[in-house]
C-alpha cells in the first residue's frame, strides 16, 4: 500500500500547481452555480435541455476560448464534455420513460451508461496524472492463492456489476426466445424469467472466477459445499422448485381452473416456483401446496378440459308414496333450475329400500365446479317445498316415551 501512498502524494504536488487548481475551481464555481439556479429559480422549468446543457457548454465554450489564448485549459474542456454526455444520456433517459416508466432501454442508460461515462471520467484523469497504470498494479491482497491488485480488483466489480445489472435484461430476452420456441404463454414466462436470471448471474460468477485465475480447488470446495447443502437440507425446496418449472411447461395446471383435492373443489389462484396458490371453495381458505405434493398427488381438474361437475342429492319418501311420482318430482325440479345443464339432463333414481322410506338419488351437472354447493342447496330446499305441497312425506327417526310409575300400583304376580 505504500506505493498507493505515494501516488496519492504525487497526485497532491500535481494538484498545487496554478494551470490544475483554477481549472478544478472553476468547475467547481460552475457546477455549484448550476444548481443553485435550478434550485432557487424557474429559469430552467419549461426547458430541459438548455437546464442539462448550460453547464456544459459554458465549460466547453471556456476551454475552447482559452485553448486560442493560449492558457492551459484541457481539465475544463475534458470535463465538459463528460458533463454533456452525462446529461444528454439523462435526457433520453427521461424521454423513454414518458410513456413507459419500465423501459428496458431507459433501464440500461440509468444502469450502464450512466455509470460507464462516470467510470470513463475518472479513470481519464486519473491518467491525466500519468499514474493510472502505476495505480493498477498494486497489490491489496491475497485469496485463494490469487493476488489481486487494484486494477484486476476494479475490472471484477464492474464485470460482477454489469452481471446484475443486465441480468434482468437478458433473462427477458431468453425467456421470450424460449417462449417462441416452445409456444407457452406470456404468464409462463414471467414466471420463467427469474430462474434464467439468477442462471445468467451464476454463469457470470463463474465466468469472472475463471478469469481472475482463482484456484481450481477451492471453486470444487465451493460447489461441493453447494451440491450437499442442495442434496440435504434444501432437498425438499429444490424437488418443489424443479417440480414448479415442470408444471408451468407443461401447462397442465392454469390459473382459474378449478381442482378436485380431497373430493373438494379448489380454484387456482396462483401458480408459484415453490408452492401453487389455492382458493378453497366450502370456507374460501386460502392453500398454499407444494407443487411436489400436487405433482403427485391425484387431482381432477374440470375447467381445463372443459368438464362439467356432476353432482348427486340423497334423499328418502315414505312408503305409500308412488315411486314414479318422485322421480318426476325430482326430476323437473332439477330441470327447472337455471343453473343446472339441460345436457346431460337430469335422472333420478330408486336406489334403496331402508328401514322407514324409500331412498333417491337426483343426479345433475353444473357447468362451473364451483357453483355446484350452492345449487345443491337450492334444489334441495326446492325439493323441501315441492314435498310439502304434495303431501309427500320425508321420514325420520322418532322415539316415543312411555312414562312408568315404581312401584307399579298393579302388582300381578305369576301363576
């Protein structure tokens, strides 16, 4: 680090001499005016960009004069420059977002260029100063029997930065590519793109690991570390993961089908890379799932093939009723439900004999799964009142108490 020192030093001794620090304090005089302009008055409100040029230009404007004199100047025009490129690249930032405030080009000049053209600066006058290559060389330390120096070390923070920077960017990109190639929809792919996002940044780690020469062994370390960490404490996230990604391909499961689990009907909220978003229908619970567990479990889906649900109602009539009347009954009660599907139409059936009535069973289809509770209640409160305006009687268990007295007042003994 002493050499550091020394440049830094140098550096100090460059910045005494007179032609260097009236430059730097008219740039300073310059930009401090700028902005208590804009700040304090309204100079600038309906103009832009003679706001981002009228700094600029007045540091060009004096270099160039006073490069004619000649008086040294060349820290003043370079630095004007720097300033206009900054704030034209700003303007068109600006212009991008008017109509789309996520535009992926806008995001790339706030992200790359921007800092590209700071980074440019800096290092021009630092080599300005005839040190940039001294500076580069010198050593910071050691890791994994690698030697880094300030400038291999400056190089791998700006590759690790444009890595998750424009990792977004082409993650997008892929994932449209793919989408065009395999003909999924535009809710897959955005679901997609974050998995080719964090596979592009681990790729790019890789990538700037192998270029900065770290030592074989300790990446193996490293990736062996990884794979026995995924193997046992996150098998179970990794298999739902994995499991995610092959749902959302193979598109057997969408958003807005409904799903028989467990004899109940669900609908799909929400499908995830870790879990699937249900909304119980019976309590309007909301279920999270793995999608491991759904993978393999078995589950009906209705809506995606179109499917109606078919529903059954159980109900018994006392013997002396005519069977055939309450199969009509039934029948056009169901039929005259405007929920209920003429096709197939509605049977029902003599299924039982018990002990006090006759049992049937109404048979009917819905066409939303998620409809079928409520219109089995309707109907079978219809079938409640259309019973009760026929004299048709529903029968139940009845238990009758006969009161006795002990000692009995009779007392009749045997033989």
């Amino acid at each position: 680090m002493e050499a550091l020192q020394t440049e830094i030093v140098g550096w100090l001794g460059y910045l005494d001499r007179w032609s260097v620090s009236w430059q730097i304090a008219f740039i300073l005089v310059v930009a401090i005016s700028v902005a208590f302009t804009r700040r304090t008055t309204t100079l600038f409100n309906n103009n832009q960009p003679l706001a981002n040029l009228v700094g600029p230009l007045t540091l060009v404007g004096t270099g160039l004069l006073l490069g004619i004199v000649p008086i040294p100047s060349g820290i003043v025009l370079q630095a004007g420059l720097f300033w206009a490129l900054f704030n034209t690249v700003s303007w068109i930032e600006s212009k991008l977002k008017i109509n789309n405030r996520k535009n992926q080009l806008a995001a790339l000049l706030s992200k790359i260029a921007k800092p590209a053209i700071l980074v440019w600066a800096i290092t021009y006058f630092i080599a300005r100063l005839s040190s940039l290559s001294a500076i580069s060389i010198v050593g910071i330390g050691n890791f994994s029997n690698t030697e880094f120096a300030i400038g291999n070390t400056f190089l791998l923070v700006i590759g690790l930065y444009l890595i998750l920077v424009t990792s977004q960017t082409f993650a997008a990109l892929t994932a449209y590519v793919i989408q065009l190639i395999l003909k999924y929809d535009d809710r897959t792919r955005k679901l997609l793109q974050p998995l080719f996002q964090y596979l592009i940044i681990a790729c790019g780690l890789v990538a700037l690991a192998l270029w900065a020469n770290f030592d074989s062994s300790t990446l193996l370390v490293i990736f062996g570390s990884l794979s026995i960490g995924l193997g046992l404490g996150l098998q179970q996230p990794v298999l739902n993961f994995v499991t995610g990604i092959w749902l959302l391909l193979e598109g057997s499961i969408k958003p807005g089908e409904v799903l028989m689990i467990d004899n109940e009907p669900c609908l799909v909220k929400k499908l995830g890379l870790r879990v699937i978003y249900l909304s119980r229908q019976r309590d309007d619970a909301e279920l999270l799932i793995p999608n491991q567990i759904l993978f393999q479990a078995k589950a009906e889906s209705f809506t995606a093939g179109e499917n109606n649900r078919r529903e059954t109602i159980e109900i018994g009539a006392a013997y002396h009723h005519d069977p055939q009347l309450i199969i009509g009954l039934l029948e056009e009660i169901a039929q005259s439900h405007d929920r209920v599907l003429k096709q197939p139409m509605p049977k029902a059936f003599t299924i039982d004999f018990a002990d006090s009535s006759i049992t049937y069973i109404l048979k009917f289809s819905v066409r939303n799964p998620l409809d079928a509770l409520t219109v089995s209640s309707e109907l079978r409160q219809q079938i409640w009142t259309a019973f009760e305006e026929n004299d048709i009687t529903i029968p139940f268990p009845q238990r009758q108490v006969y009161p006795m007295e002990w000692p009995p007042k009779d007392k009749k003994t045997l033989g």
